[in-house]
C-alpha cells in the first residue's frame, strides 16, 4: 500500500511534468494556426529628405560647389556675338557643348529662344524683357517677369516653399527659389510618386480587408 505523503508527490510530479510539456507544447505554438507576420516594405529614405528638386546657382555658390557650367568666358569671347543656330525647321540647335542643356520652355517650346533670358551682349548676365540686368542669382526676377501671376503667388507664400520662422521676429525665413525646382530650360516640374500611406499595426483580416480604412 502507497502511504498518502508517496500518493501526493506522484500526483505532484505528474502534474508538474503535464504543465512542463504544455508550456513547451504552448511555447512552439503546437496548436495554434499562427499567421505569418505581414512583411512591411521599407519607406524609400528619399521620401524624408528636405532638399530641393534642384540646386540653384545660388546654391553652387553657398556649397562651393564647381561652377564651371557658368564659367561662360572660359569658351566663349568677350564683345564677340554669339550666334544662336537654328535648322531647316526653325528649331534651334543646341551645340553638344551644351549637351547638358535640353531645351522644352512651354508646351510648344515656345521661350527656348537663348536670348529670352540670357543677355546676348554679356552672357553672365539674365536679362528680362524690361531692360534690367539680373545677375544669375536674381533668377527669381527673371521668371517673375514673364509669369507674374505664380511670381505673386510666390511672394504670397502659395507657390513653391517656405520654411524657417512662422513668426519672424524670432528668426530667419527662406524662400526656394523658382529654379530650386524648375529647370529654367525644360521647366516642366517632373511628376514625382507619393510617399506611400502609414502601414496598419494589426494584421489584415483577409484579402477582401481594404488596406487603409480603419478596422
Ligand atoms: C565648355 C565651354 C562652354 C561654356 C562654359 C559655355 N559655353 Fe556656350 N557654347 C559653347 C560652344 C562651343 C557653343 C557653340 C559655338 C558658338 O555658338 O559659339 C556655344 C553656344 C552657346 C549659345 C548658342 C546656342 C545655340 O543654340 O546656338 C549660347 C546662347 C551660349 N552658348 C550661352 C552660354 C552661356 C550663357 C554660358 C554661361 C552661363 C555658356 N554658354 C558657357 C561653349 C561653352
Ligand atoms: C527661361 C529662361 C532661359 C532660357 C530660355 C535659357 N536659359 Fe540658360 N539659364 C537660365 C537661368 C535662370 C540659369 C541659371 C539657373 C540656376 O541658377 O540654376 C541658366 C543657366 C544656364 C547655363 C549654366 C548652367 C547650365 O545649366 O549649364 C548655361 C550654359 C545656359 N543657361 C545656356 C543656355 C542656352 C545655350 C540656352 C538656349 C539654348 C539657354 N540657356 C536658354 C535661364 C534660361
Ligand atoms: C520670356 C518670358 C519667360 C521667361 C523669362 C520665363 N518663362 Fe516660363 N514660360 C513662358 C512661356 C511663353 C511658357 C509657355 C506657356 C504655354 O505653353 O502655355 C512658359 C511656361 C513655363 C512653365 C510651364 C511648363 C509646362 O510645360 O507646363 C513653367 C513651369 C515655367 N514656364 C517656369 C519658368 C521659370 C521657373 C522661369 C525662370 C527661370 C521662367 N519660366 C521664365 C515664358 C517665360
Ligand atoms: C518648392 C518648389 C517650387 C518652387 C520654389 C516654384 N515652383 Fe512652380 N511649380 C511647382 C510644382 C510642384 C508645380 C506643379 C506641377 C504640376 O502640377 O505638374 C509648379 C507649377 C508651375 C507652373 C505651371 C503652371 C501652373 O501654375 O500650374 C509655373 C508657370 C510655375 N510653377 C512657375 C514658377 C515660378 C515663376 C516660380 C518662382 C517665382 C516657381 N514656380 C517656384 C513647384 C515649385
């Protein structure tokens, strides 16, 4: 005969063994249907970046950058004219020294004339239709000149960027300039994707689950 205190440790060893083996059992997930977790894709960085579409000459010059591009007089001569080339189209030829330079000003190209912005006596100088001389970083002014609409909304805060102070006693304010994301020779603003939407924490219920609505 099994005394009672050899009764009691059995059914405690049996017991702690049961739960032993459920907790490994429950710790595998043996009886579960686990779902695999949603892979969430990685956010392209570039969505975080603050900088402009394009760097101004202004810009170059704030950097140090190399400004060999507005070098002009390094190739061309000073008092000589230069003469713009056009093809049996009309269509002005832009010479493979400035490859980099495609020109599309409008949906008909109809300001791809050089000479509509840049002083043909002094290539280092904008030049408006009003007769001022602009320097390259004035470039806003030149624009403005010809798009005076968008210029004033600009000057209003509704076109393009401002970032800085709100409240402007308390420090500085800039404005990008129009070339910060225009091009001035193919101005066009390039369409761009949007960032993609914050990612649910839950896990989707099913396929038909609408991916961003909430639950
Ligand atoms: C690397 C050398 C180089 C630099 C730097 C350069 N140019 Fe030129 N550019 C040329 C050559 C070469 C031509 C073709 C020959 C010509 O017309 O004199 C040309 C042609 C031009 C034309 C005529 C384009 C056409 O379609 O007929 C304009 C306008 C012009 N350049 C403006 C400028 C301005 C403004 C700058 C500075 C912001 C500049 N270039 C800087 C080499 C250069
Ligand atoms: C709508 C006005 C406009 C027209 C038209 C235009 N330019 Fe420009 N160009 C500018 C402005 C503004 C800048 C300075 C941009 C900046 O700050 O980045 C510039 C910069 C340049 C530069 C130096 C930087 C670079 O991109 O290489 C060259 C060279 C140049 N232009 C040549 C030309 C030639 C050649 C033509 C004609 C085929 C022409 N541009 C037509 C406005 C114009
Ligand atoms: C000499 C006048 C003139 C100047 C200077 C000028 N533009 Fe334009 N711009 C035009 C004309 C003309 C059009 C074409 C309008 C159209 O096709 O309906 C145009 C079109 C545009 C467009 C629309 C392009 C598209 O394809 O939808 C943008 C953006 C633009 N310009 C930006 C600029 C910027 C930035 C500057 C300064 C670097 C500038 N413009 C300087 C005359 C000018
Ligand atoms: C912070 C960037 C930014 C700045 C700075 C900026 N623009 Fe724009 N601009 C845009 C974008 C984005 C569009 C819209 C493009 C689209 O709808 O496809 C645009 C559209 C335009 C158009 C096309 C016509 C229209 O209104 O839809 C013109 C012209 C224009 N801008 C001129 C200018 C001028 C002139 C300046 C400077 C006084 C300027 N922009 C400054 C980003 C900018």
């Amino acid at each position: 005969m099994m005394n009672d205190y050899k009764k009691t440790r059995l059914v405690l060893v049996v017991l702690s063994a049961t739960f032993a083996l459920l907790a490994v059992a429950f710790s595998l997930d043996l009886f579960g249907k686990p779902t695999p977790p949603r892979k969430l894709p990685l956010v392209d960085t570039d969505f975080l970046k603050t900088e402009t579409w394009r760097r101004s000459y202004k810009d170059l010059v704030e950097t140090k950058a190399p400004l060999d591009d507005f070098d002009c007089y390094a190739c061309h001569e000073q008092g000589k004219k230069v003469v713009l080339k056009y093809d049996a189209k009309q269509q002005l030829v832009v010479p493979d020294e400035h490859s980099d330079i495609v020109m599309g000003h409008g949906t008909h190209g109809r300001n791809n004339n050089c000479f509509n912005c840049h002083n043909d006596e002094n290539l280092l100088r904008l030049q408006p239709r009003d007769g001022r001389e602009l320097k390259f970083e004035e470039s806003t002014l030149l624009c403005g000149s010809c798009h005076g609409p968008t210029y004033r909304d600009w000057e209003a805060g509704m076109h393009g960027r401002t970032s800085g102070y709100w409240d402007r006693s308390l420090g500085p304010f800039k404005k990008q300039d129009c070339v910060n994301c225009h091009n001035p020779h193919s101005p066009k603003f390039p369409g761009r994707q949007p960032a993609p939407p914050p990612n649910y924490l839950r896990e989707k219920r099913d396929d038909s689950d609408p991916p961003h609505t909430s639950p």
